[in-house]
C-alpha cells in the first residue's frame, strides 16, 4: 500500500531526555519527509525536513535521520522541554510525490 | 500579517444544511490544500490545486468542491453537512508540490 506509519503513538519523556520518532514509508519514489509539529488547538507546523540526498539533517535541539533502503525516517529531540509537549506528524509524498500523506501522529509529553 | 488565513473559524450548522470555508494566502505560493483532521487527530489530505489547477482529487463525497478564484484564494463548498463531516479542516499553501506547507489556524465544524 501507500501508507506512512508512525510510532510510537504517545511518548512520554522526562524533561532533559532525548525523544525518538520513527516513520516507515512503501513509495520508493518519495524525495521529501517533512516532520510538523501541531500544539494542542493549534495549526500543524514545520519543524524540520529533510530531502533523499542526505541521510541526516540537525536544526539546533532536532535532526532527522532517512535511511533511504530501509524507507525509514526519525525525528530526534534532544533535551526535551515542556514546550516540546505536542502532537507530532511525519509525512512522505506518494502516488509518484504528488499526495502528501501524513503519518497517523505522535503524542509527546514531557514531564517536569 | 496571517500568511495562510481561513474564515470562518468555527461553523455549527444542522445536518443538511451547505456551507462554505474561505482560505486565502499572502506567501505568493503556487499551491493550495484542503485537509481534514478528525477527532483522533488524523491529517488527511482532501484537495490540492497548482495555479488555480486541480492536481489532486481524493477519495472525497462529491458533496464536497473545492473551488479557486485565483491562486491566491482555494474556498471549499460542502453541500447536505453530514454528522460525519464533523472535523478541523485546514487550509494550507506550499511553494510548489514537495515543499514546506504553511496551514492555516483551521475551520472547526460542528454538525448538530
């Protein structure tokens, strides 16, 4: 099929620990995984993404692994902080990169 | 200024009724999206236009039309509401297909 899949579906991380979400994808012909953040009654929003001709990207406290051979892509935060509570969405185009398709979200929480 | 706007923001109306969402964006972006995201959070993509172009149709009531007056604006025109199109629909513009999105802050429909 052309799905994306994502887990773990909730996380829960002390605050200072790293957190770790890992998206599986079926379209070869993906080029571009973009990862949004949404905030609880919020709009989705790009954190980071990432193109097929890296294997890893890093935006301060974020990065984004893609193994391009397995059609695996991880979010990674480090020294996670009460603001990085949220609901967190993969995405990788399908249907030959025309339709984006969205993993089914992560819900992270950070404990104090 | 709002980059992706979308009114109205919240809509409640009766089963059978019609109704329409505007979304216009001021990024000079090419393509537009509608999305729906249901109560367990699912994004799912519903429509997408390139300079006033339909590209992408999915599996969508075809009580549902999208329609874009110029590239600026992609309005969607829901006709006999149903209970089940109770939902956040989102409103989002890109460069290009494959590149960040920009939502919108989202309509929410409540189907009485």
């Amino acid at each position: 099929g052309e799905n994306v899949e994502q887990h773990p579906s909730t996380l829960s991380v002390q605050e200072g620990d790293s957190a770790v979400i890992k998206c599986t994808y079926s379209d070869s012909a993906s080029n571009y995984f973009p990862w949004y953040k949404q905030e609880l009654g919020k709009r989705p929003q790009l954190i980071i993404d990432i193109r097929s001709n890296v294997g890893e990207k890093k935006d301060q406290r974020i990065a984004v692994t893609l193994n391009k051979t397995a059609k695996h892509f991880s979010l990674h935060i480090t020294e996670t902080q009460p603001e990085d509570s949220a609901v967190y969405f993969c995405a990788a185009p399908r249907g030959g990169g025309n339709k984006l398709t969205f993993g089914t979200g992560t819900q992270l929480k950070v404990e104090l | 200024d709002t980059a992706v706007s979308q009114t109205p923001k919240y809509l409640v109306t009766q089963m059978g009724n019609d109704k329409s969402i505007k979304c216009e964006q001021n990024l000079g972006h090419d393509t537009m999206y509608w999305y729906k995201q249901d109560s367990k959070k699912f994004l799912k993509i519903m429509f997408s236009y390139n300079n006033k172009e339909l590209i992408i149709n999915e599996t969508v009531p075809n009580r549902f039309s999208p329609k874009s007056p110029d590239k600026a604006h992609l309005n969607l025109h829901i006709n006999s509401l149903e209970l089940g199109d109770s939902a956040v629909y989102f409103c989002a513009s890109s460069q290009a297909l494959n590149q960040p999105q920009h939502f919108g802050d989202g309509t929410r429909l409540s189907i009485l």
